[in-house]
C-alpha cells in the first residue's frame, strides 16, 4: 500500500516568516494530494489540494507544488499569522485516502 | 451549519461495552468515510460507504467493528465489546457523488472521542 511520510514534525516561525512542510509518498499511482489543517478539538479541514495533471497550485498565502518524478509534494505558507498555528496533514490517494503523520506549526507573534 | 455532523463529540464506555458513533453527512454528499486518530498521529482510513453499500472496508479491524449507511438516517460506526485500545478520535467525512474514489475532497467532522474506562 501506499506510504506517507511528512517532515518536519514540529516546526516555529515567527510571524510574517515562511513555512514549508514536505511530503514523500510511494506508489506512483496517487493522483490526488490534499492538505488539512486541524485545530485543538476539530476534524481537519481542507485548506488546499492538487491533481498529478498539475505542479502547482495557489490560494492566497497558500500554496502546494508536486514533484510527480521525485514522488513528493510541498505546502507552503508565506506571511504567517498566529492564526496559522494548527496541526497540519498531508495525504496522497488514488483510491483511499493515506494521511502523513502531522506538523505541529506554531507562529511566534 | 450545512457541514458533516457527528455525535456524540464524546462518549465513555466501560470495557465490553459497545460504541455506537453516527455521522451525518454534508447536504448533497452520498459518500462517507470513517477515520481513526490516534494523539499524535495522522488519520487511519478504516470504511468507505455508500448509501446501503459498503464500499471499501480494508481498514477495518475484522471483529468488533461493523459500519453502516442506511437509506435512511446517519451512517454508524459501532464497536462491539470495547478494550482499552479502542480509545481515540473516530472522523467521518463525506464527499459529494460526481468524482472518482479517492479523488475527490473530503470533509471532516469534528470527530467523536472515545474514552474506554
């Protein structure tokens, strides 16, 4: 089956910096890559996806890149806000969905 | 609120007792999936289901557990007879009907939190 790995497992930055969490999967047939961000005490909620027809995407201060060659995909969050800090999770799928392990990201006001 | 709902937000059941975690989807969505989180680790794909039908159920443990998605009413997830190991947080999601499995967005409830005493 299909395996996710995610790094780093905690990460702080100070607001306003950038924040970038990676991805690695492994079966070449995954064709769909969403994010979620989870707070303390809610499901997780989807903050942005991308297809393997496509190696970016963008929204807002939000973006994701995929690798299909190198089998890993990016988030990436510029202009952090204290908002930002969540638990945040990759997952690749081409039929069930396989979620990484977590980032802890907290923004330093 | 128009997302997906589950109840109850918490539940504590001594051991041997059983679990019963229901979930309604978004309005507009005939796929629901259930989820396990363990603290500190990501979300474990257990069921996928359709109305009446279950769909993908390699995630499941074989005994103790059973889901359903009646054509009428929540889907439910039960757990027969509860230990200890069955404590977590239980997500469903749901997704609309156009799309392929596993290709499509899914969205999360605010999940059930199983305590076994």
């Amino acid at each position: 089956g299909e395996n996710v790995e995610q790094h780093p497992s905690t990460l702080s930055v100070q607001e306003g910096d950038s924040a970038v969490i990676k991805c690695t999967y492994s079966d070449s047939a995954s064709n769909y890559f969403p994010w979620y961000k989870q707070e303390l005490g809610k499901g997780p909620q989807l903050i942005i996806d991308i297809r393997s027809n496509v190696g970016e995407k963008k929204d807002q201060r939000i973006a994701v890149t995929l690798n299909k060659t190198a089998k890993h995909f990016s988030l990436h969050i510029t202009e952090t806000q204290p908002e930002d800090s969540a638990v945040y999770f990759c997952a690749a799928s081409s039929t069930q969905f396989y979620f990484g392990t977590g980032t802890s990201l907290t923004v330093i006001p | 609120n128009a997302g997906v709902m589950q109840n109850p937000r918490h539940l504590v059941r001594r051991r041997g007792q059983e679990a019963r975690l229901r979930c309604s989807p978004m309005k507009g969505h005939s796929h629901v999936y259930w989820y396990r989180q363990l603290p500190e680790e990501g979300l474990k794909f257990m069921v996928y289901l359709q109305k009446e039908n279950i769909i993908d159920e390699s995630g499941m443990p074989k005994e103790r557990f059973s889901a359903e998605f009646p054509k009428e009413g929540p889907s439910i997830l039960r757990i027969q007879q509860v230990v200890r190991g069955d404590s977590a947080a239980y997500f469903c999601a749901s997704s609309p009907p156009n799309g392929g499995y596993g290709n499509q967005p899914q969205h999360f409830g605010d999940g059930t939190r199983l305590s076994i005493l």
